[in-house]
C-alpha cells in the first residue's frame, strides 16, 4: 500500500503560536477583501469578529507566544518582531472586527487599515512556526 503524508516522527502538536499564526492569516486575508471591495456574506462578517476576538485574546499573552515563535529563516535587519509588531496587531484586530461590525471606513481610516495590513503581511511569512515536515513515501 502506498501512503503518503508526513513522517510521523517529525510530527509535533499543534501549539497556541500556531493558531495565533493561522488566525492573523486569516484576518489579513479578509481585510485584503475588504479593501478590495470584495462583497462580504454574514457568515464572513461573523467570522472575521469571532476571529478578531480570538487574536485579541492570544494577545493578551504576547510575551509567551513570543518566545515560542521560530524563525524559519533570517529575519532582515529592518524588521523587529517586538512590542511595535504586536500593537500593530492589535489595532488590524480593533480594525477589522470594526469594519466587520459595519462602522463607516473613510479614506484616512482604510489607509491605515492597507498600511498595517502591508506591515503585518511583511512581517508574517518570516515567522515559522510550522514544522515543516518532508513528504516522505512509505510501501
């Protein structure tokens, strides 16, 4: 029988940075929607405040999450994952889950949202907290 997947030796569970990881995807995939105009369902505009909520709760122990995120590569000189990066992901969760309540986003406003949504979506792809696991065939 042919199987394939991940090895099981290098498998790990599945820790909080990680869903913190998924869930700040997540939000900058819907702001990117949103700031491009896409049309949002109910079941999205619940989702994005269940899941704004959720970040606003893995930060409140930032320092934690912090220490446990792995850096998959080298982290360029002019990017700091500190307490900027962290208020920087606070205020796109205040800002999507407000957007997602249906308040008014004015020019300077969505402005604001693009340039967090851009910091945070450069910052994101250098933390590596996936174990990235070959793929490996078994017979």
């Amino acid at each position: 029988m042919l199987r394939l997947g991940s090895n099981l030796f290098r498998m790990r569970s599945v820790r909080d940075d990680d869903i913190l990881i998924s869930r700040l995807r997540l939000l900058i995939v819907m702001a990117k929607a949103y700031l491009q105009d896409t049309s949002l369902g109910n079941y999205s505009l619940r989702s994005i405040i269940r899941n704004a909520g959720q970040v606003s709760c893995f930060l409140s122990n930032w320092q934690t999450y912090l220490n446990h995120l792995e850096s998959g590569q080298e982290i360029p000189v002019n990017i700091d994952i500190d307490h900027i990066f962290y208020q920087r992901i606070k205020l796109l969760s205040i800002m999507v889950k407000s957007v997602a309540q249906g308040n008014p986003l004015g020019i300077h406003r969505r402005a604001a949202l693009k340039s967090n949504v851009d910091y945070v979506s450069e910052i994101l792809p250098y933390l590596q907290p996936f174990h990235r696991t070959a793929l490996s065939v078994v017979k």
